[in-house]
C-alpha cells in the first residue's frame, strides 16, 4: 500500500511524531492511520493496538471514509 501520494516514509514519520504532542496519542487520525501503516507492515499486534485507538473516541464512523480494501 502506497499512503500519502508517494510520501510514506515522511508521512510515517510525520505521523509517529505526532504521537508525542499533547493529545497525540488519542488523536484518532494519527492512530487509524499509524493502524494502516502496521497492517501494510504486517505487524497485525500493533495495527490491531492503534486500530482500537481509533476506534474509543470517534465510534465506526472513523472507518467508515475509508476504504474498505485496507482493512
């Protein structure tokens, strides 16, 4: 999977920055998409970790913009 136009390297690391702001860790974006980033790794543990995350504040609707082939 080839995430952010071609940026994925920058765009993960980007990511894993934002992590350590002030509420980073429970930002929902940051972790669907570090959850992605896993998943494209095959780390299942990990993207199972951030995919939950995504999940507690924003409910089914965080995935529901997102294509259904990623998951």
């Amino acid at each position: 999977m080839l995430l952010w136009g071609g940026f994925y390297r920058s765009g993960v690391d980007a990511l894993q920055f934002a992590l350590r702001c002030p509420g980073g860790a429970m930002n929902p974006f940051v972790q669907l998409r570090l959850g992605q980033w896993e998943l494209d790794r095959n780390n299942l543990d990990k993207a199972a970790e951030h995919l939950a995350r995504a999940d507690m504040p924003e409910g089914k609707e965080i995935f529901s913009r997102e294509n259904p082939q990623v998951f």
